[in-house]
C-alpha cells in the first residue's frame, strides 16, 4: 500500500488546498523565516557586543597602565622637584645666616664705634 502524501499546503486536511490556505501556508513560511533572519540578527548583534566588550576590556587595561606610568612619572618629577627645592632653601638658609651674621658684626662694628667716639 502506497500512502498518500499529504500536501503541507492543506491546512484544514480536508484534501483540498484552498487559496486562503495558501494565502495561511505562505504567512507562516514567511514568519519563519523572518524569525530566523531576526535570530542570526540577534546572534551577529550578540557576538559583536562580545567583541566591543573584549576589546574595551583591553583599552581599560591598556588605560590603566597608562595610567600608573604617568603617576610614576609625575610623582618622581615631583620627588625631584623636592629634592631640588629642599636643596635650594638650604643654601638660601645658609646666604641669609651669612647675611645676617655679617649685618650683626656691621651693627656691632657701629655700636662700638659710637660708644667711642662718645668716650
């Protein structure tokens, strides 16, 4: 016995394909396939938002480490600036106590001077 193969197209399988069952066969096949182009859609979409999340993940990495280089390199050009400025108030410590010695021996040496020329 041969079975008869039924036609996808006969929705009600009544045997007959009625144009509105086309009309319903062929809406149905459309939406599957727009089903399936709104799924590959999705799953490109899905995948390129991994990509762009890996590769922000690196930039942030990457960032990062710009980041602390910068740091290091200001904060050793600030530890020499410092090291320079604590240097430099030394010596203009020192020129100032020099300065001020000799403005003292100066005031002495007039004192002195007055108190002699009153005795």
């Amino acid at each position: 016995m041969e079975e008869e193969k039924k036609n996808p197209m006969d929705l009600n399988g009544d045997g007959k394909v009625s144009f509105g069952e086309k009309v319903q066969y062929y809406a149905g096949k459309a939406g599957e396939k727009v089903e399936e182009g709104v799924k590959k859609v999705y799953d490109g979409v899905k995948e390129d938002a991994k990509d762009a999340l890996e590769d922000a993940k690196v930039l942030a990495a990457k960032a990062k480490e710009k980041g602390k280089e910068v740091y290091d390199k200001a904060a050793d050009k600030a530890k020499d600036m410092y090291a320079e400025a604590k240097v430099n108030a030394a010596e203009l410590a020192e020129k100032g106590k020099a300065k001020a010695a000799e403005a003292v021996g100066a005031a002495k040496a007039k004192i002195q001077d007055l108190k002699e020329k009153k005795a």
